[in-house]
C-alpha cells in the first residue's frame, strides 16, 4: 500500500517554512524522504542538503569529529541514502522544522 505525503522544510533562515512538496506513492514517511531528498538535488536546492564533505566540515568547524560519533553531532539533519531511489550520492538533511503530513 503506498501513501501520498506533503513534506515542508525549513531553509535555515526566515520564519516560514517552504513547501509543500507533495510526495506521491511512498510507501512509509522514511521513503517519502528519500524521494524528496532525490528530487532536490535534482533541483540543486542546497540550502536544504548538506554533501557528506561538507557535513564533516561543518561539524570540524564546531569542534566536533565525525570520524568518532555515529553522524548525530549536528543537531537538525538526517543523514539519507536515496541512491536506490536514483540520488547521485547521500546527503544530510536539513530537519529542523521539518513537518510531514499524510495526504488522507
């Protein structure tokens, strides 16, 4: 059973959120995510992504070492592998503010 979702993110500045992305025949919120997070960087809409590179830059720029944690250093992102969706690499998205909902 597939559902349909509408996804809003927050693009790290302002007080309102962008969207909604409407997400058609996901099978769960966590696949909803990952088609989404195919879709915007297809669309080069970084301000939601970081890069695996720039993920570990950023969190060596705040003191931490992503080499000895397990990728939660940086409150607000989620780490997302849409490969098997057809993203050309894994990135870390911005989920602060993030609100999902369920199409009924």
């Amino acid at each position: 059973m597939t559902h349909n979702y509408n996804i809003w993110l927050w693009p790290g500045a302002g007080y309102c959120l962008d969207g909604p992305w409407e997400i058609k025949d996901a099978s769960c919120e966590e696949h909803a995510i990952e088609l989404l997070v195919t879709d915007l960087i297809a669309k080069e809409s970084w301000c939601y992504l970081l890069k695996e590179d720039e993920y570990e830059k950023t969190c060596r720029e705040l003191g931490y070492n992503p080499d000895e944690h397990d990728g939660d250093d940086l409150e607000g992102w989620l780490y997302v592998d849409a490969t098997m969706e057809g993203a050309p690499y894994p990135v870390y998205l911005r989920i602060e503010n993030m609100r999902i909902d369920e199409i009924k």
